[in-house]
C-alpha cells in the first residue's frame, strides 16, 4: 500500500509538473481561501485580545454607569446609542460618591476632536474629568502633573497627554507647552504612562481635561460614562443595588445601566467571537469555490489523459492504482496551495498588523490547511472515480 502511494504520488507530482500554468491556476482558490481565513480570524482575535487588554487595564473592582437600558443576557446593546444622549450628569457621580462602600466616583464626558501643535495635528479622543481619574483608572505619569481640583473648579484650560498623543504633536517633555483642542488653548501639564492598545481604541491616543472645560468645549452638561470603585467587594452587590437606588431617586430606568467590567467583558467577547467564526465561515466560501475549481480542472485533465489511462490499464494498472494516482493529484495541488496560502496569510497579518491589532492563532491556521487538503479529498474523488472506472479498451480508442 506504501508503495502504491509513493509511486502515485510521484505520478502526480510528474503530472503535475507537466502543466505547471494550469496546475498554477488550480490552487490560486485554495490559497485565496486560507489566506482569508487567516488574515479574518487574525483580525477577529486582535480585536478580542485588544479590548480584552482594555478591560483587564480597567481593574476587576471598576463598576460603570453607562447611559440607557443595556441588556447583557439578550445582547441588547442598542442603547449604547444612548451615549450621544446621555442624561447622566457630573451630580449623579457626587451622589454615587456617597454611597457607603464606595470608594471613588468619577464622570467622564468624551468626544473626538483635533488636537494640534505647530502645524502638526490628530483627530484622538478628549476626555473630560475630574482629578482622581488618575487613581481610578490605575493610571501613572510619564512627564509633569495631573490638573488639580483647584483647577477642575475653575474650569482651567489645562490637559493632559496620552502618551501617543504626546509623540504625535512633541519631542520629548510636552509638559509646559501649548496644543489646541478644537479651537480652544490648552497648557500640557503633564504626559500619562504607556498602558497599550490599537486603533481607535488605542488608550494612549487620548488627551485629558477638567471636566467644567469641556463642559465648554462640548457645549454639554451631560456626561457618557461614571465609573465607580468599591471598597470591600465582598458586599458588592448591596452596594450595586444602593447606586441603582440612588440614580432611580435622580433619572428613569430606562436612562442607565449599572455594569461590571467583568460581566460586559464576558458579552463582549462572546460577541466577537461569534463574528470570529462568522467571518471563518464567509472566508471558507472561498475554500469551497477553489474545490469546484479543482474539481473542474481534474475532469478536464481525465479527458485529455484518457488514452494514457488506458495504457496504464493495458499493461497491469489496477482500479486503485488509477484511483490513488488522481486523488492524490488533487490533494496536491489543494496542499500546494493550502501551504502558499498560509505563508501569505501570515505575511499579510504581519503587514496588517501595523495598522490594525492582529494575532494569528494556530487553530486557524490548522483549521484552514486541514479544510485545503480535506477540499481536495472531497473534490478530487469524483475525477478519481471517473478516471479509475474508465474501459481500458474505450479508453484506447479515445480520440
């Protein structure tokens, strides 16, 4: 049986070698096919690890209000919509404050603006707040201070840096120089530590101000999101239940959500990775088509080998023989391009990896090759049945 494959194989490669152009143009759907699967998925599980990160920089004791009626158990997440009519205020965040067991409550308002200095300018995420933003959300400083509350009081224009942000628009120290936020002026006070991430959600691309500026720059009163610490997390529930009571007292049920970051992150990643597998699953569409190609291109090779397939029969070659000898042609040529394929789709997630948060994971790329050679299989035993169960003397005769 050995034997029978190592001399079908060569055939094959033979075969195979013969008409490079053709055999070329066959596996070019299978390699498109895993080099989508891979650079899809690559993409899906970046975004994962991504937002992963995110909540993991958060802390597991962070609880936040976000605006309208968010179900996490139905994955009604319609209400984020909400954010852009928020009725959430910076007093709602001074009444959760002083509810017992919390430790710390702080609002943000956010919205993206263009930040610029000396002709240089980026579109990032400003983010209004008070000054124990810092503490809440775990966060050190690179370069100079964090704003006061003297001067979130009195609505100072002053503003601290992402870390991004800061080598975007300066070289070194920003701290003591001037950007313009929107068409406001604004001192640099200091410069926030590296925390990481990518894209739009990149935690580094953002700038910090008092939030009585932005309620300025905004032109709003109302604040998108109130995170909230607890100091013993053992009676967190009760505590949750009184927060919920006090923003009851202020705002109607439908007007905020109390969420932990746990709880959010759990929904989230289910989310995403049910759109991992979707896009897996449009990506190996492509595998399919590049099977029927194959498919068709060993039909059309059993029609012009006809004669020799004959021969082969006049002179001992048995059905298996036959039979091996083109199914492996087809799991060939579908390996062949299930390999470039991988090759590229690595490439391509390194590439792309420079613009958006990748990570190639070794399930996709045992599931795409795997599915490239089962595609041969599947694809190539319809010729292999026709060449093997041809007449030898037909065969001969065929012109």
């Amino acid at each position: 049986m050995i034997g029978l494959i190592r001399s079908s194989f060569k055939i094959a490669l033979d075969s195979l070698w013969v008409s490079k152009i053709r055999s070329l143009l066959t596996i070019l759907g299978i390699v498109i096919g895993v080099f989508a699967v891979i650079i899809l998925v690559s993409m899906g599980n970046g975004l994962r690890s991504m937002i992963n990160q995110q909540f993991m920089n958060l802390g597991a004791n962070l609880i936040m209000v976000l605006p309208g009626k968010i179900d996490l158990k139905s994955g009604n997440f319609q209400q984020f919509a909400a954010m852009a009519n928020s009725k959430l205020t910076v007093g709602d965040a001074q009444a959760i404050r002083a509810v017992p067991n919390v430790a710390e409550a702080v609002p943000f308002s956010a919205g993206y603006l263009p930040v610029s200095n000396l002709g240089q300018s980026v579109v990032v995420e400003v983010l209004g707040s008070d000054e124990n933003y810092v503490r809440v959300l775990s966060w050190s400083l690179e370069y100079g201070r964090n704003f006061t509350a003297a001067e979130v009081n009195a609505g100072k224009k002053v503003a601290v840096l992402g870390s991004e942000t800061a080598k975007d628009l300066f070289n070194g120290d920003p701290t003591g120089r001037t950007v313009v936020i929107g068409s406001e002026r604004y001192k640099v006070v200091g410069e926030l530590a590296p925390k990481g991430g990518g894209g739009q959600l990149n935690l580094d691309k953002r700038v910090f101000i008092p939030i009585s500026a932005a309620k300025v720059l905004f032109g709003s009163l109302n604040v998108q999101v109130i995170y909230f610490q607890v100091a013993d997390r053992s009676i967190l529930p009760t505590t949750i239940a009184e927060v919920k009571n006090v923003l009851l007292r202020r705002h109607k049920e439908d007007e905020f959500s109390v969420l932990q970051s746990g709880d959010l992150l759990k929904s989230v990643d289910a989310i995403l990775g049910a759109v991992t597998l979707a896009l897996a699953g449009i990506a190996a569409i492509s595998l399919m088509v590049g099977g029927i190609g194959i498919m068709n291109i060993m039909l059309v090779s059993v029609s012009e080998r006809t004669r020799e397939i004959g021969l082969r029969k006049a002179v001992g070659a048995s059905f298996n023989d036959i039979l091996w000898q083109f199914l492996i042609e087809a799991v060939v040529v579908s390996s062949a391009g299930g390999l470039l394929g991988v090759l590229l789709g690595f490439l391509g997630a390194f590439i792309l990896g420079k613009f958006i948060a990748t990570e190639v994971t070794l399930w996709s790329v045992f599931l795409a090759f795997s599915f490239s050679a089962l595609t041969g299989i599947v694809f190539g035993i319809l010729p292999a049945l026709k060449a093997a169960r041809l007449d030898p003397i037909e065969a001969l005769r065929y012109e």
